[in-house]
C-alpha cells in the first residue's frame, strides 16, 4: 500500500474512532442499565477510544507529509531555513494523543514552519533509524560519520539558523558553537519556549559559545507571555556581535493572538526586512472573530438587561 492510501486509510478509522467516542456515551444507555461502576467503565473506554482516534489521525497526517516528499519531483530552491533542536522535542504520534496543541492549530515545528515559508522551506536533520518523520520540517538523512559536514554546510547555505532552546546531547551542544563561530549573528535565532529548568541549564553553553549575556529566563517570562498551546515565550537575535534582542511573540487579536504562525511572522518582521524578504500580515481569523463578538454581546447583555 502506498504512503497516501495508508494515510487516506488511517484517517478514515480514525474519524470512525472518534465517532464512537462521541456517541458511546448515549448508546450506552439504550444498552445497559448504568450503575456507578459501569459509568466510570463507559467513561474510561471512551477516553481510550478518543486518545486512540487522536493518535490515527496525527500517524495518517505523517504517512501523507511522506507521501508528499515522495511524489515531489523537485525540492523548493530557495536558501532553506535550518532547524535544530533536541530530538526529544519532537513531536510523536503518541505525544500527539495527549496533547492539545496539534489539535488546535498544529504543533510548534507545523507552525514554524508555515511562519517563515515566505522566507525558505524549513529543513532540519533525521533522527538515525527514523522511517516515518514528525510532521513539519522536511528532513534531512545522512549517516553517522558525515553529519557534521552536513550541518556545516546547510548552516552556510541557510537564509536563517533556528536554534530551539532545551537540553540536548552533545550533537546540540557541537550544532550551537559551531553555528556562533560561522553563522553571521544577524541569520542566527534562538526559540525560547516554556521551561526555566531547560533554558537554565542550556545558557551557560550558550553564552560560552556566542559570547553573550542572555537574559534570564524570569525577564524574558515577564515581558513575553508564553503562547498559549505551543508554550513558546520569545526568539533570541544577535543584530550586532554582542548584543541580544527579544523578539516578542505578539500579534493582534484579530490576526491571531495566541498563535504561534501569526505571533512569530510578527516577532520575525525585522527579519524579514532586513534581508529582503516580502512580509506579508497574517490574515484575519474567523474563530477570534466570532470570539471577539461574542464576548462584545456578553457584555451588552450584561450591561443592558
């Protein structure tokens, strides 16, 4: 079977899956008597029925970003932008069933992604082994012994280097010195998310790598609220040697507050400027409209009757 049948299969069952979840609850009672114990039974087997249906349905959108990579006949020749990251920060189908976050909007590495396609395709490297990769950023594969040539010379040839903060191995550890001995500072971010302990335990590296003071993680908390489902506080620039710049992950409420694609495309505008880039303003979205308006009608009722 094909990538794009098994997708077009697995998505099926999972929408079959799900519509048991939603339903079993009220066919339940046309079948049985409910006692206290059967009640928490039916409660317990429709949560596993729906994390089952969210775990199909992210494993049917990987098979289909595989399908897609196998009938491209050419990759995108733009300058790609490099991501690098830990590779515990990945998102997997099992993660996926549990989380909110590529429910509602995708996941961080969905968003990234689509925030700065006007500028290159995000590119980032394979986990060794991995046959089916996270939905995202398209993936790089290269064996053991030549990696770090790889690397080099994708970091050369990238229109701009995303660094995720979080701790990694040693193979993070080598990707961020090299990327502040080589990179020009002005193609070189760092993505802050949410999670003292893992900046914490990262700034030390980074500082002795790019010979700057970060900020703590308590400021950068303070003045950039956290993105609401991907946990994303802020991006790190490096304008000028020496010097570190918050960008902020704001967008109107309009155009997409909370969201990460709308948030970054704002924090990465004088990026996009600086380099030539056309930036464009993320478009207006339906959900916080009527979210807006509700909450306008609340309020009238509220006040006038």
């Amino acid at each position: 079977m094909t990538e794009a049948g098994r997708a077009r299969h697995l998505k099926q069952l999972a929408w079959l899956i799900f519509t048991i979840s939603v339903l079993a609850p009220g066919l339940s009672h046309l079948v049985v008597e409910h006692t206290q114990n059967t009640w928490f039974a039916t409660l317990i087997a429709d949560i596993g029925l729906g994390l089952f249906s969210f775990y199909l349905f992210y494993r049917s959108r990987q098979y289909a970003a595989l399908a897609r990579k196998r009938v491209a006949t050419t990759l995108d020749a733009r300058a790609p932008v490099l991501y690098l990251r830990p590779f515990s920060r990945d998102m997997t189908a099992l993660k996926a069933a549990f989380l909110l976050q590529h429910k509602v909007s995708g996941s961080l590495e969905e968003q990234l992604r689509d925030a700065v396609a006007p500028i290159g395709p995000l590119v980032s490297i394979a986990i060794p082994g991995e046959q089916l990769p996270p939905v995202g950023a398209h993936r790089i594969h290269m064996a053991d012994n030549e990696w770090q040539a790889k690397v080099d010379t994708l970091m050369q040839s990238a229109a701009l280097v995303i660094i995720l903060v979080g701790k990694g191995g040693a193979g993070l550890g080598w990707e961020i010195q090299r990327a502040f001995d080589t990179v020009d500072r002005n193609r070189l971010l760092l993505l802050v998310t949410r999670g003292k302990q893992q900046y914490e335990l990262s700034v030390e590296g980074i500082e002795r790598a790019s010979g700057v003071k970060l900020p703590t993680y308590r400021s950068i908390n303070r003045i950039v609220g956290p993105n609401r489902f991907t946990g994303a506080n802020c991006f790190l620039s490096f304008p000028r040697e020496g010097e570190t710049v918050v960008l902020k992950l704001r967008a109107p409420f309009l155009r997409g507050f909370g969201v990460f694609t709308a948030e970054a495309r704002y924090a990465l505008k004088p990026f996009f400027e600086m380099h030539g880039f056309s930036w464009t303003m993320p478009p207006i979205l339906i959900g916080n409209v009527i979210g807006a308006v509700a909450f306008v009608a609340l309020v009238l009722v509220l006040i006038f009757v």
